[in-house]
C-alpha cells in the first residue's frame, strides 16, 4: 500500500513544528523554573496545548499507524499533561512566594 502523498507533506509540517514547539517551551521552562520568573512558566504552559494537540493528530490521524507509534504517543502525551500540571503548581507556588512585581507577571 503506497502512503499518499497528500498526507506526507502534513505530517513532514508537523513533526518540525512539534520539534521547534518543544524546544522553545522546554527551554523556557527550564529558565523559568531557575529563575523563578512566572512569565516564562506560562509561556510555556500556553504552547503545551499545540504539542497535547500534535500528540493528538499523530495518535488518531496519522496515516499508517503502527502499534510502536501508538505506545510513543501516549507516553508523550502523558507526560505532556504532568507538564502541564507541573508547571501550573509551578506558577502558582511561584505567585505565592514573591511579592507583587511587573516584572514576574
């Protein structure tokens, strides 16, 4: 069975756009968790729901679909959501620890 090409290209588009989304919000991430800075945390917890969503596309809408592929999907996925979560008790015990600031919001 030939893989359409129709379908090649947009999945192609995907994976570099999943690859440049997580780069950017693991690093922001990461230098809001060391820093301390509420903004980059919610930077990064605003383009969470692009990977939830790619992670989404590639577990139901991919065109050929092995079992290997299913099992990688959910493992993202999951630990997309505990990111998620993390980095909201993340903002919030940030919030609560410092004062009011221009700067931290």
């Amino acid at each position: 069975m030939p893989y359409l090409t129709r379908y090649l290209a947009t999945e192609i588009l995907g994976i570099f756009f999943y690859l440049i989304i997580q780069f950017v919000r693991l690093n922001l991430l990461s230098t809001g968790n060391k820093t301390e800075i509420r903004k980059y945390i919610f930077y990064s917890f605003i383009l969470s729901f692009p990977v939830v969503v790619l992670y989404i596309f590639y577990f139901r809408f991919q065109q050929f679909c092995l079992w290997f592929d299913v099992m990688i999907c959910a493992i993202g996925f999951a630990f997309s959501i505990l990111e998620w979560i993390a980095s909201l008790i993340a903002f919030i015990k940030i919030g609560k620890n410092l004062q009011y600031d221009e700067e931290n919001i």
